[in-house]
C-alpha cells in the first residue's frame, strides 16, 4: 500500500508506504504543483525507488532556481541509507 498526503496549509507532502515505480506519477503530479519550499515528511515511507529519487532530485532543482527549498525529515535508517550511497545527502536538507 502507498498513500500521498499534501497539506497544503504547511507545505508538508507525508510519503506512506512503498514508493516504487508504479506510484511516481501520483508523486510527480503532486510536486509539480509546489511552487514553495515543502518539507517531505517519510515517517511511514518503508522503501524508495530510483524513479522516486528522480523526482525529488527534480524537484529539488525546479525549487532551488526559485530560491526556495525541499527539505526531507524522519527518514528510517534504509531511506537514509539510501541517500547517503549516492551522495544524495550532500545536497537534499535531510533532518
């Protein structure tokens, strides 16, 4: 199971389940839409694909043009693990 939650009023977009190849267009449309700074709250995300990391990695860019920022927070220790291999923590604001 995987679930999307955008609120809106805190920029926070919640990642709940598995993120795999099938669910990143569901993502993809959610953060085109960011035009702000948001935060990526994976608390109960338990796994992230490659095309999962692209769309961060491109919203990321599309914010930073903007001057604005994507921040991920409450990464479990595979997602951080995940990052940190491909040297995706030297440039995402992970807490």
């Amino acid at each position: 199971m995987f679930r999307v939650e955008y609120n809106k009023d805190i920029q926070t977009l919640f990642l709940i389940g598995s993120f795999d190849t099938s669910k990143a267009e569901v993502v993809k449309g959610v953060l085109e839409k960011v035009e702000n700074s948001i935060t990526v709250d994976m608390t109960d995300l338990d796994f992230i694909c490659s095309a999962g990391i692209g769309i961060l990695v491109m919203t990321y860019r599309k914010l930073k043009e903007r001057g604005e920022d994507i921040r991920l927070v409450n990464l479990n220790d595979y997602i951080k693990k995940v990052f940190k291999v491909s040297m995706l923590d030297k440039i995402f604001n992970i807490q």
